[in-house]
C-alpha cells in the first residue's frame, strides 16, 4: 500500500502505532536533566547530519585524510582510537609525557566529536596529527606561560594542521605580550575554531573574538541559544551542545572509554572543526574567508537565530550539506582562481536530489523499517534544503509523534512562545525566555514566582537585569517583594537597570520603608542612591 506522506506522517501519531515504535525500538530516548523532555542520544550530532556528514565522507572516492589539531587542557590519546591518531601522537601513546601531552577529559571529549567513531565523532577521515596542553600542573591553571607553550609547540609543527580546535578561554588580562603574538602567529597560518564562551551575558573575552578565526556558541536542543552561550558579533556560528551532547571521556583504565554528556560551547566548537575537517578532505586549501562562506551559504536557521540579530552568527552548521558542497566544489575544479563557484546559486541546490528523496519517503508503506527510513530519507532533504518550511514540518512532525518535542522544535518551531511551552520546568522556561529576549509577560512572570528555589530566582534576575535592560521590569518588579531576601536584594541592584530614574526613585523609596531586614534596607539605600543622581 502506498500513503501520501501527509498520510504516513499522521499514522506515526497514533497511539497504535507509538507502541509499535516502542516494540521495535525505531528512536531510543534518554532522559534529560535540563528541561527539554526526551532526546535521542546523539542528538546534537543528529541536528546537524553529522552522521550522515560522516557517512557520506568514508564513502566518498573524492574524499582524502586531513589532519586536524586541538589545544586543550590536555587529551587522553589511549580514549581515541588508535587509527586516528598522527604519527607523532602515536609515538607518545603509551608515555604522554614524551609530547608534553597532559591526559584530560575536556580535551578527550572535544578531540572525540572531531575524529571519534559515528555517532560521536562527525569528521571520518581526520586525523588528530597534534594536540598540546594549555595548562601545566606544576602551575596555576591558566598562566599564560602555560597557554604560550601550547603555541609554540603548535607553530613549530611541520606541516601545520590546517584547522585547529581551541575549545578554551582566556581572561583579558592574560591576552597580551607573547602569547597574543603568538595566538595572532598562529591564526594566521591555520583556521582556528574557539568556542564562544559560558559566560552569558558577559561578552567574549579578547582571545576569543579578536585574532582570525571562526567563533562558535551553542544552541540547545530545542534550537534556542543555549543559557550560556555569550554572544557578540564576531561569534559566526553556532552548533547544538548545550548540557547534554554525548561525547567520550576516560576511564581508569588505559585505552578505556565511556559516553557521558559533555556541555557549552566548548561542546559547540568540534562540531564546527569536524564539519569543516569534511571539507578540507576534498578542498585541502580552503581558506578561512571561504569556510566561512560555505558556512553562512549551508546553515540551519533555527527559532534561535533570530532572537538577538546579528550577535550569533549565520545560524547553526550544517554538517551534510557542506560535505556534499564541498565534494561538489571538487568535482567542478574548484579552486583560489574559481572563487565565483562559491557565490553561484547552483552550487548549493539539490532540488531535483530533495524532490527525489520527498518522493521516496511519501511511497513509503506504514511499519517500523517504513518509518526508520521515511526519516532518513526526510533528515538528507532537510539538510540539503535547510530553510525549505515543508521539508522542515515533514521532519518535525515525526520527532513531536514520537515523543521528542524539543528535537521537534529545533527543526519545525512555529513560534518561540510554541517552543517555550515545551519547556519541562519553570525555571528553564524563564531562563530560555530572558535569552532570547522574549517579553516576560504575566505567564512567564508567574512561572520565575513558581520557582522553589531562591538561588535560582536571584540568578534569573541577574540575568534579566544584564541581558534585557528596561524590558527585565515585570520580573524585577515581582522579585521586589519576593519572600527571600536574596532575591530582593537582586531585584534592587538592577532596579535602575530595569526603570527609568523616577520609577526607579520611587520603587527603592519605598522598599527602603516597608523593609525589615538590613541587608536588604542597604540594598534599597543604595539603589536610591543611584536613581537620585540619575534625576
């Protein structure tokens, strides 16, 4: 029997055939701590084609092996597979210490998303060819020294892998002398990729926005800006990560691994290295100027994207498409002198390849193996027609009836508030509005009220007081009279943040004389203070 896909897609939906899912184990779920229901375990890798990216590179004539690099507190080369490994890391595999190689878990876990095995790993033919420790044990974390070496030993490196992965951060403070000229040295030679930073709504600190490069945040599973994830208008894309992409980290035991949830931006950061890792496998000199091309010619945008306007990039990467882009560029003689290629419509359409694949998917019969691939075949024409709003809906459609609301989102959102309601607790809810900056009306004001804990409301206000400015008052003016001292005492450092010098006056006035508890009334006292000299 032949269904329409409308038809086969609303079948998916039953109760009946939800069981049936269940019997025959179509999509695993894991549970999430973080408020997005149900996801499948490799969902980040899964938003971006990543598997099908990785796929699509092994088994690709035209596809070569690429080295990449990563600086990191360190990497557990035993945890990688051994196949992956450069020459020189292979030879320091039983005894770090020989490259000076510090064995780390972050590290482990972002060098995993660039060349570990799919469904964790996206870049199938890179080779990790160079990895130093920016930080040294004998040392406080962070020295600049520390981060110095790392660079040295990276620009001593003969050849240069041509994309690096820095998943790090460096205070502004640290970012001078040596190691900026070293960092500016080293960015210059090869594309970097830095993660953004987990610090929102502080901006990127200077290493991380200043030197060339590629600048990555994350999004969260439901394609909202992750809570964390800074923001500015050097960042040029995102990647799902948020709290929950899967990754490895060692165990115990030499060469013993094991899948936990890795998070942040740096989570974000490989997934772009190993995404552009697939096309240095066909395009060996691509500039930094042209990944960024591909990048904003082949992104996903989310609900996200258009939360905060040019401060988060192009929108989120788009493994598969720039794997078949690239592999496109190859066969056509792509080069330095054909740099047309990259602006010419025809290089990114797949439109008879997405007609093809809908077509498939729309003959498909009802049953397990008929939805397994029905999904395939819808995923490989979103990502090549990443913005097309049927293609996205057919997708949607079947990750909401299968119980994943958020991954649904992220594809298919009809609106932020849609996306909000979907949101598991209060607390999320609120957090996810104030970042992208969603007017907190009374529904959202009576979900921060319903929060149990005052720590929780104190950061919420924090971050609505620095994120939003005068449209944090409904929030503020809630958490004023707040029952935890805590709170209100956040409520009236951002006082003046969120009203005008009158309302302000008038609101810290008086507080400071219904108020009872000092911490509180000194709080109150100073906020006075700095709304009278804004009058």
């Amino acid at each position: 029997m032949r269904l329409s896909l409308v038809a086969a897609l609303l079948l998916l939906a039953t109760p009946a055939a939800r069981a049936a899912e269940a019997s025959c184990s179509f999509l695993v779920s894991v549970s999430d701590a973080e408020g997005f229901g149900n996801l499948t375990p490799y969902w980040a890798q899964e938003a971006v084609g990543g598997d099908l990216a990785a796929a699509f590179v092994a088994a690709s004539q035209q596809a070569s092996s690429v080295d990449v690099g990563v600086i990191d507190g360190g990497v557990t080369l035993g945890s990688l597979p051994e196949e992956r490994l450069g020459p020189t890391l292979k030879a320091c595999l039983r005894d770090q210490a020989l490259c000076e190689l510090l064995p780390d878990q972050h590290g482990t876990a972002v060098s995993s998303i660039i060349v570990g095995q799919s469904p964790v790993g996206i870049a199938s033919r890179a080779i990790l060819a160079q990895a130093a420790s920016a930080l040294n044990p004998r040392e406080k974390p962070g020295e600049s020294w520390a981060f110095e070496g790392a660079l040295k030993r990276f620009l001593a490196t003969a050849p240069l892998p041509p994309i690096v992965n820095m998943s790090m951060y460096a205070s502004d403070s640290l970012y001078n002398g040596a190691f900026k000229s070293l960092t500016e040295s080293l960015s210059g030679k090869t594309i970097v990729v830095r993660s953004a930073g987990n610090f929102f709504p502080k901006m990127p600190y200077r290493f991380t926005v200043q030197p060339p490069g590629l600048v990555v945040g994350s999004v969260a599973p439901n394609g909202l800006l992750s809570d964390m994830s800074q923001e500015a208008p050097f960042v040029t894309v995102t990647a799902p990560s948020n709290y929950e992409i899967r990754s490895y980290r060692p165990t115990s035991t030499f060469g013993g691994r094991e899948l936990f949830a890795f998070r942040g931006t740096s989570g974000a950061a490989p997934v772009v290295t190993a995404s552009l890792a697939n096309v240095l496998s066909f395009l060996p000199e691509l500039t930094l100027e042209q990944a960024k091309r591909l990048i904003e010619r082949t992104s996903l945008k989310t609900i996200g994207y258009a939360s905060n306007p040019g401060m988060n990039g192009a929108g989120v990467v788009n493994a598969y498409k720039l794997a078949r882009v690239a592999e496109r560029l190859r066969a056509r003689g792509f080069d330095a002198r054909r740099e047309s290629m990259l602006t010419d419509d025809a290089t990114y359409a797949f439109t008879d390849e997405v007609a093809s694949l809908r077509a498939e998917a729309a003959a498909l019969g009802a049953g397990c193996d008929a939805d397994r691939r029905r999904l395939a075949l819808l995923r490989a024409a979103l990502f090549l027609a990443p913005n097309e709003e049927g293609v996205r809906h057919d997708v949607g459609l079947i990750y909401r009836s299968l119980g994943f609301d958020a991954q649904a989102d992220f594809f298919d959102a009809s609106s932020i508030a849609s996306v909000l309601a979907d949101m598991k607790t209060d607390y999320d809810r609120v957090l996810l509005a104030i970042r992208a900056r969603v007017a907190l009306d009374g529904a959202l004001v009576g979900d921060f009220a319903k929060i149990r804990r005052p720590g929780e409301r104190a950061e919420l206000v924090v971050l609505a007081g620095k994120a939003l400015g005068r449209a944090s008052a409904p929030l503020v003016d809630v958490a004023l009279v707040d029952t935890s001292p805590l709170v209100r005492i956040k409520a009236l450092i951002f006082l003046d943040d969120a009203h005008d010098a009158r309302e302000c006056h008038e609101l810290a006035a008086r507080t400071l004389r219904s108020e009872r508890d000092d911490d509180v009334r000194a709080a109150a006292s100073d906020a006075l203070e700095r709304c009278a000299s804004e009058r």
